[in-house]
C-alpha cells in the first residue's frame, strides 16, 4: 500500500514529472546504460570523497610493456619518414606495414589467449602517444585497429567461434579491420543512418541459409581502403517476419569480408593532408550469414549498447593520448626554441608576451597528462568510463589545438614553412581530425558530458527516471517516492553545504593533508557543491527541456571537466612524491580551472529561463568574479620550467622529445643541451661587452671556448633555419610548377611574360 506521502504528497510531482518527461527510446536507453560511472560521480555529489582519488594506483608499465616501447616503437619511429609519406608517397612504407603486423602492433588490446599482446590501457596509450611524435599518420593507423572496431567488439562480445577465428588474424595482422559507422548523410547522428540490412535468405558457401542483405554507403573510415574484414553498422529489418514478430529489429554490428561481391572499399580520402589510410566504403545487396552478427543473432538489435560500451574505452585512450602528445612536444619544443633563439639580443624566453604562451603550454602539458594518467588507472581498473572517456576526448584534442596554436606563435615563421625539419606543423595539420572523429566536439561537449554524465553521475537522477519509465503506474509511484525524496534530502544538503562552502570560499570544507595543496582541495570542494546545487536546479526547472538547452548543457559539462582535470593534476602531484618544484604549473592549472568554473558556472545562472532560480543560485553559490586566475607571477615561474633544463621540465614534458627521433626534434635537443652547457662563457663575454672575436683576443676566452661558441652557433642557425626547394625539387610535390606558363585568352605572350617577371 501506497504510504501518505507517496498518495498525498508525491502522487502529484509524479503525474507532473511523467508527464514532463518524454518516453526513452531503445537507443536512448542504451546509450544511458553503457559503461560505468566512477570519480565523475564524486564530483557531481557535491561533496567528493577524496580518499577514492588517492586509493586509486597510479598507472605503471610492466617490464614487457616497457621492453616494447624501448624496443619496437623505438625501432618503429627510426623507420619513419612523415614527410615522405605525407607529400610524396601518400602511404606507409611497406617495411614499416610489415613491422606492424609483426611486431603486434595492431593486437595490443587483444588477449595473449588469442595471439595479442593484451597491453593495459596506460600501456596502449604510452604506445599511442609516443608514436603520435614522430608522425600523426602512424599513430592513427595503430590506434584504429585497437580503438572502436572488430578488434574490441569481438573482445567484448563476441561469440567463443568468433573469437577464435577472428582473434588471432586480427592480432598477427593476417586481417586488417575497419569499422563503418559514420553514414554518408547520418554524420554525428547515428540513429538516423540509412544503412540497412534486411533478413532473408541465400546463398552462402553453396548453401541456402538464412542471412542479411546488407546496403550501406559510409565514409570517413579509416583503413576502408586497405582493410580485408569490415565491422559494419547498420539497422536490421525482418519485414517477412523470419526471425519472429518484430520487423524494426534496429542498430546491429557485423562482420563483413570485403572480398564478398558487391563490397566496395580502395577509394580515399585526404584527411588534413595527413595520409593515413581512410576513404569511403559501399555495399550492394551484400550477403551475409546471421552468425556474422558480433556475438551471434542474439545480438541482432543491440549494436547501439555495444558501440557505446566499446566507446567508452577507446575513445579515452586513443585520441586522448595523441592530444597529450602534442601539447607535451608543444611545450618541450617550444622551451627549448625560446632558450635557443635570440631576439633584440635576448633570448626570447625572456619575452612576457611569450612567457604568457609557455606558462599556458606547461599547465596544460602537467595537467592534460594527468588526466590521460588518472583516466587509464580508472580502465585499468576495468571501469567502461563513458562520461569520462568523452571529457578526455573532447577537453585532450580542444587543448591540443591551443597547445599548438601557442607553439605556433612562439615558433613563428620556423613553424610556417613547411619541409622535412618542421615537427610542428604535421601536428597542426592533424588536429581537426582530433577534434571531429570519435564524436565531434561540438556535439561531445553540448549532449554528451552533460547529458550523459548528469544522470549517470548524479546520486538519484537515473534512479528517479528508471521510475518515471515504469509502466505500471503504482510501481512507478512506489519506486519514484523512494527516489525523489532521497533526491530532495540530497539537494537540500547540497543547498546548505554550498552556501556555507561559498561563503567562506570553501576554507573549511573537507580535504587530505595535502601540504602546499591542500587549499585547491578545499576550493574544488567548494566549486563541487555550487555545481551539484546548479545541476539539481537545471533539472528542477527545465526538465526535459534540459536536454535541448545545449549552450547550458555545454557549460555543465565544461565544468565537470574541469573539476575532473584539476582533480587528476592533485592526484598526479600526490602520486609523484609532492614535488615542490611542479607546485606552480600545479597552482596555474588550478588558478586556469577555477576561472573557467567560475565563469561558465555564472553563464549558466544568467541564461537560466527561471528568473527564481538564478536569483537563488546566484545568492547561494556567489559565482561572482572571486577567481583571478593565474597571476603574472606564476605565469612567468611556470614559463620557467620548460625553459630551463631541469628534472621538472622532464616530468612536465614526459621526456617525449628525446625519443621521438624527429630529425628536427633530435637538432633542437643538441643545440638546447649546447646553449645551456655555454651559457657560463656568454654571460662572461655579455658581462665585458665583447664580441667572441673581441673576447679571444682580449684573453676572456681560451681558444677551446671559441670553437665551442663557433660549433653552437653553428647549431643554432641549423635550428632556426627552415626548408627551401628548388624548382626541379617542388615538381616532385606540384606537378606543373616547373611549366611553361600557358596562354590565357586574351591576352598576348608579351603581357603574361611581364605579369611572369
């Protein structure tokens, strides 16, 4: 029997709330379900418990994981030549194809039951990262296969036949995989692809079976060119009623051999210049057996779950790890250049306008590989963090964009002319790809982080939902008055607790004995609880009209991501031993993330339809301007760190730059290390006012030291120095450069000779 308050009290907010809230489809319902929920919902309770964060172990390689890294990638790097693949032979070499398949390249995620290298996550993202050094086009066409595709939804779900056969080929590179996704004319929206499989009957291997006839047009998929077994998404139909009553069956994945008539794939795409190996794939009335479905016909119908769940993986890892790549080398190569190069007589490090650059590069350096660190304990763990895994994505490649972006600048004209010695502009190049594949940012950012991650996430959200989507209309009620008042008693702690952590700037709230850190704990404590209130206030007041305010949506999910990013840096700075030399790209990366916090959390408040609300919030959680952001003094310390040679700027950098073996990388780390052993002996001569000529022979120097200034000078103008070609040279990349110029109607051979000179 339904109790007073469930008949009296909460009857009417359910009839309202069932009413407000629109039924969930199967795809919605999916997508909810995939992968886990972890330290993100910490976060959304407004009151985090950070003994979780610090149990966490840190992500270590095993001595086999380190020994391939040492080894094969090393070795793998030395065989690339990104420029030549990217401008001339638009390919890998084929030894470095070779050396793919058979060093296990393309099987890291597989079990070693299975003939795969069954690498961890932080391994498969070192191996990802350190590649993406050397060259953008490598690096993807390893984290594909191990990414989103066969590989991973075989592994997950696949049939025991399936994974015995398809497995072991995946993993030695016998079959090269590809996953069709992306429609021609669905794009970001997979529910509304049109690629369509209908059940029925025929032929396969001489013998009549019942099977899919499968017709799709797909594009943006990398390896379609070269791939010999298609993972494809599709919507199942049984209009003829084969399998049983339902005829929309909808998304399901299947294997489909690209040998079977009617497959097209071998026509590509440019992607950014970047010659990976992508293109478009159809299909003609393509047969296929049922038990080609990724786990067999009991699957049929549950691609949506599946992709979701696969997602979840791999989209934290992949292109997270490539976009923490470029902002680490970011930093390290651009400390480095503004040691090395000298303006107006002075190095031009020393510049506040490029200190504002590097300061940025190294907080986003120290932080963003945090995260990538925190994220891949979390799959280690064997969590399937799907909010998670989007903020990384989004927040690792949107940040990679700016990394580069300040590289760029920094660099100037060394980083415009593009040649062999450029290690920056392949990068640049590469990074709309980053932000558009795995999930656009756009749509990751305004329906993803927050859509997903505020019922996931939230205490009682999903709890209170799952009730509403009850049929049975007592059940329901029974079910929502135990949610909805577990939820009230939530959001009225929450309402306190973030009025009292705002007025005293979050100065008691709980937190570790964390030394020097310990107020960032406290402060992101007292942001956590004015997020929590703000999110319980967007629900309450917008409903499921929530879902269609995506500028809101967006700045919601901006500061759960922010909260998560801070948060990964305190853990980093913990598991490091507390170094005190990193506490200010600790502090920048904060002083960063509370501004942002503080602004979006306003945004928000403003752009709320409910005046009331906004006026409560604004009373309760005091967005205001409070946080300043990162002073110029911690800026120009933070710049410090990666100009000078030190053991911060290693960690803050990975020591990704000494073992990318880019040509121009490896230049720029001997004249760096040449410029810091010489810069005793040009302080002597800046400090006498003399020439090195002048100084030699007013005995300053010896004649051992000029020949060392020489050789570094030498060096120096090798670093600064960018590619030339001549003409006969650019026909190798321009076809017609070296051409007469051909007549243009109209005008006579006199004019265009002059227009010529």
């Amino acid at each position: 029997m339904p109790s007073f308050r469930a008949n009296y009290i909460t009857r009417p907010i359910h009839r309202w709330a069932k009413g407000a809230l629109p039924a969930l489809s199967d795809t919605e319902r999916e997508a909810l379900n995939a992968g886990d929920v972890w330290w993100e919902a910490e976060l959304f309770s407004g009151n985090p418990d950070w003994d979780i964060l610090r149990a966490v172990k840190a992500p270590k390689l095993t001595a086999e994981e380190q020994a391939f890294i040492d080894g094969p990638c090393h070795e793998l790097c030395s065989m690339i030549d990104d420029w030549t693949i990217n401008q001339e032979t638009a390919d890998l070499p084929p030894e470095v194809w070779k050396f793919l398949r058979d060093k296990g390249f393309f099987g890291m995620i597989i079990p070693k039951s299975h003939g795969g290298l069954e690498f961890s996550a932080f391994a498969h993202s070192e191996v990802v990262r350190f590649i993406s050094t050397r060259s953008v086009a490598v690096a993807v066409t390893v984290m594909v296969p191990n990414s989103l595709g066969p590989g991973e939804l075989l592994h997950q779900f696949g049939t025991a036949a399936q994974q015995e056969y398809w497995l072991p080929r995946l993993a030695d590179g016998r079959e090269l995989p590809a996953f069709g996704l992306t429609s021609a004319e669905a794009g970001s929206d997979a529910g509304a692809m049109v690629d369509e499989g209908i059940i029925c009957k025929g032929q396969w291997q001489g013998e009549e079976v019942l099977g899919i006839r499968l017709n799709w047009a797909k594009r943006y998929i990398t390896l379609s060119p070269v791939c010999t077994v298609l993972g494809l998404a599709f919507k199942l139909r049984d209009p003829d009623g084969l399998l049983g009553d339902t005829e929309e069956i909808g998304i399901t994945c299947a294997l489909v051999p690209t040998d079977l008539e009617g497959v097209e794939t071998g026509r590509r795409h440019i992607p950014s210049s970047t010659m990976f190996m992508n293109g478009p794939t159809t299909g003609k009335d393509v047969f296929i057996p049922l038990e080609n479905i990724i786990g067999g016909p009991d699957y049929a119908g549950r691609g949506w779950m599946m992709l979701m769940s696969a997602l979840a993986a791999g989209r934290g890892i992949s292109l997270p790890s490539m976009g923490c790549a470029a902002i680490a080398l970011s930093a390290h190569t651009t400390g480095a250049y503004a040691r090395i190069r000298e303006q107006f007589r002075l190095p031009i490090g020393k510049f506040g306008g490029v200190q504002m650059r590097m300061g940025k590069l190294a907080a986003d350096a120290y932080s963003m590989d945090a995260a990538r660190h925190l994220t891949c304990a979390g799959l280690d763990e064997g969590t399937a963090l799907s909010v998670i895994s989007a903020i990384m994505k989004a927040h690792a490649t949107f940040r990679m964009r700016e990394a580069l972006n300040d590289a760029m600048d920094v660099h100037s004209g060394k980083a415009v002319i593009d040649g062999p010695s450029n290690y920056l502009l392949p990068l640049y190049r590469a990074v709309p790809i980053g932000i558009t594949v795995e999930g656009a940012n756009i749509v990751t950012r305004s329906l993803i982080i927050f859509g997903q991650g505020s019922i996931r996430a939230h205490p009682h959200m999903l709890d209170n939902m799952m009730a509403l989507q009850e049929p049975d209309r007592e059940r329901s009620l029974e079910a929502f008055d135990r949610s909805v008042w577990a939820h009230i008693g939530h959001t009225t702690k929450t309402l306190f607790r973030a009025w009292g952590r705002a007025l005293t700037g979050g100065r008691f709230a709980p937190a570790p004995d964390a030394g020097d850190a310990t107020h960032i704990y406290r402060r992101l404590g007292r942001w956590s609880a004015a997020y929590a209130l703000t999110a319980d206030f967007c629900f309450l007041t917008l409903g499921g009209a929530l879902k269609r305010k995506e500028m809101i949506s967006t700045r919601m999910g901006d500061i759960l991501s922010e909260m998560y990013i801070i948060s990964a840096a305190l853990k980093r700075w913990d598991d490091e031993g507390r170094q005190e030399a990193d506490l200010p790209v600790l502090n920048y990366a904060a002083e960063a993330g509370f501004q942002r916090i503080q602004t979006a959390l306003d945004d928000v408040i403003v752009n709320l339809p409910a005046r009331w609300a906004a006026w409560v919030l604004r009373a309760i959680t005091w967005p205001g301007r409070r946080e300043k952001g990162p002073s110029d003094a911690l800026v120009e310390a933070c710049s410090d760190l990666i100009y000078a040679p030190s053991a911060a700027r290693d960690r803050i950098t990975g020591g990704i730059g000494g073992g990318c073996l880019h040509p121009g990388i490896t230049l720029l780390n001997e004249c760096y290390a040449e410029v810091n052993a010489m810069a005793p002996v040009m302080k002597r001569l800046r400090e006498a006012r003399k020439t090195p000529q002048e100084g030699l022979e007013a005995g300053i120097l010896s004649d051992a030291e000029m020949e060392q200034i020489a050789a570094m000078q030498d060096l120096v103008s090798r670093v600064i120095a960018v590619d030339d070609f001549t003409p006969d040279e650019l026909t190798r990349y321009f076809n017609d450069f070296s051409q007469p110029i051909r007549s243009r109607e109209g005008e006579s051979e006199a004019t265009q000779k002059e227009a010529a000179q």
